[in-house]
C-alpha cells in the first residue's frame, strides 16, 4: 500500500508540473549598474507599470540624479518600453509602491534622502517620498513627508473620495510624525 501512494503522488506531482503555463514574453531592463524592481502592477490598457530604484547612467536609464533613483517604467501588453524615467536627488530615493490612479496616471510612493534635484521639502535624514505622475510620467506634484530621522512610504493607495493614503515606517516624533506609545 504504501508503493501505491508514492505512486500516485509522483503521478499527481507530474500532472501539476506538466499544467504550468507557458512563457508569454521575458526581458530584462536596466544599465550599467545596479537597478532593482521593486514592484509592478498591470495598467487599465493591459500593460504595466514598475517601480525600482537605479544607480545606473546607461542602458535602459538615463538622467540618473545621483546615488539611487526612482526607476519607473511604462510597459505595453508585450513588454515594450512606452517610456521610462528617473526621479530623484543627488543622494538615495527608493520606491516601494506604485498604483495607477483614477485619472490614469500614477502614484508613487518610497523615501528620499536627498534635497535637490526633483526632491523639495525634506525635513531630515529620510523622508517618505510621494509622487503624483501623469500617464506619460511628468510629475503633477511631490511631498515628503517625515521628521528630523527617517521615514518610509511602502505602500500607497488612491481613496475612493479621490485622495490618497499612505503606510510605511517612522522613527521620528516631531515635523510631520506623531507617535504615541503605550507602557503597559
């Protein structure tokens, strides 16, 4: 009795393995050094969006600002390139969530270190980071949002009354972070 139950769990095993689906397209994206995709959602026109982080200046990139970028990428329903570009400053800025809005852009959202180039407002340290993309990818408008040490945006979602939220982590307790703690 026990060969039979091998047995069929091979024969079951190989069925599963035999029904995997098949390869639609791959490829790879990037430059000449580290870049990372961090998350990508499918778009209402049936490709994708990604959002990653860059340090490259080559490639697949261009305009690299310094340090690490936000790297987002518009793919068609093939994984053609429609556009791609870069957001950041002179130090590291690190995206994590990405969702296409009502109006059919985008929003983003991470942290940035820095306080320059596409980065205004940074209250210290690392600062969540949001960004409100059009579909084409131009910037409607940015905000950090944090205190003296560090924060991050990890995941952001539009609201059904047409605004935005955001959850992430915080160390500080003054700017733009209240933190309550409890003692029991």
């Amino acid at each position: 009795m026990k060969n039979l139950g091998s047995v069929l769990f091979f024969f079951g095993l190989s069925g599963i393995l035999a029904a995997q689906p098949s390869i639609q397209w791959q490829k790879s994206f990037g430059g000449s050094e580290y870049d990372e995709t961090k998350t990508i959602q499918q778009t209402n026109d049936g490709g994708y969006i990604m959002a990653g982080n860059t340090a490259s200046t080559k490639g697949d990139v261009f305009n690299n600002h310094g340090g690490w970028d936000f790297w987002i990428v518009k793919l068609d329903s093939t994984g053609f390139i429609q556009w791609k570009k870069t957001y950041g400053g002179i130090n590291h800025e690190y995206p994590y969530g990405i969702q296409q809005t009502n109006d059919g852009g985008y929003i983003v959202a991470g942290f940035a270190e820095s306080n320059n180039g596409n980065v205004s407002g940074n209250h210290g340290d690392k600062d969540a980071w949001v960004l409100k993309l059009s579909s084409t990818g131009t910037i409607q408008w940015k905000k950090c949002y944090g205190g003296t040490l560090w924060e991050e945006a990890h995941a952001i979602r539009q609201t059904t009354d047409g605004g935005y939220i955001f959850a992430g982590l915080a160390q500080s307790n003054d700017g733009d972070v209240y933190r309550v703690s409890y003692h029991v």
